[in-house]
C-alpha cells in the first residue's frame, strides 16, 4: 500500500474561476471578460489575484501557458472584509460552490465590492474554498462568513 503524501499550502497561489465582481469595470486594470481563471495568493499583509485576459471569441480554458496575458490585481489587507463561502453557482445544468471576498470600496459609495470565485475541482470542489478562506482568517484576520442554503428555510 502507498503512503499518501500530506498536501501543504500552494506556494503558487490557489487555482479558481473568477466570475464576476461589483467593482465598476473602470476600476479594475483591464477589461477582464467573466468567467476567467486565476490564481489566488495570500501574503503576510496583502492578496494578489492574477487574473489571465481572455478574448470573448475564446472559451473558458485552464492554461498555465505563459503566452496567455494576465492581469494582477493586488488587494491589501486594510481593505479586505471578509469572505463567503458556502455559496452556490448554477452554470448551465452544474451547481458549483462558490465564495465571495469582500473588499472595501475605496470611495466609500458602497459597503464593499466583492470578488466571486468558483472551484471546480472534480474530486472535493469546496476544498480550495475552504482553504482560501483558512488562509483569510489565519493570515490576515479576516472574518468568514457562512452563506446559508435557501434549501435550509423550513418554510
């Protein structure tokens, strides 16, 4: 029998799909075309979000082709709120889980912009999640927040 490796944090930062944001499309660096790939990174006083640009003629298409141009969007801790999870997606017929970082609107306009991000891993899909979300509260203080399941209401 092998022995199962034990896994330990990405150094790479953790794979999602970004689909979508509340933040006005001017604010962000480039026009990012929804859903896109990108690669989630917690540091010690900040989040980087590397988002990989996509044409609208093009699919969605997981790559770490380094032709593919991406776009990085660096989040410091004094603006960032809190994480959701626990969150529901339906693309077409699939219900993905999904998770929402809040971020302070830097105009005060708004409560906060959020982030949302997809996992679809095929084996645990809320893992990475999960772990985003560990990696919030343990480095950064952030709060995480728990969506509910409208399947939940008993009335």
């Amino acid at each position: 029998m092998a022995d199962l490796d034990i896994p330990k944090p990405p150094t790479r930062g953790i794979k999602l799909v970004l689909v979508g944001t509340t933040f006005p499309a001017q604010f962000l660096p480039a026009s990012l075309i929804f859903p896109t790939w990108s690669t989630v990174s917690v540091g010690d006083t900040s989040v980087s979000v590397e988002v990989k640009v996509r044409d609208a003629r093009n699919e969605l298409q997981e790559t770490d082709n380094p032709d593919v141009p991406t776009q990085t969007l660096e989040l410091v801790k004094a603006n960032l709120l809190s994480i959701t999870t626990g969150e529901k997606w339906t693309i077409g017929r699939k219900t993905y889980p999904g998770a929402t970082l809040a971020i302070r609107d830097p105009l005060g306009v708004e409560d906060s912009f959020g982030l949302t991000f997809l996992s679809l891993d095929a084996n645990n899909p809320t893992y990475l999640l999960k772990l985003l979300a560990k990696m919030l509260s343990d480095r950064l203080g952030i709060q995480v927040h728990q969506a509910f399941d409208a399947d939940d209401i008993p009335f």
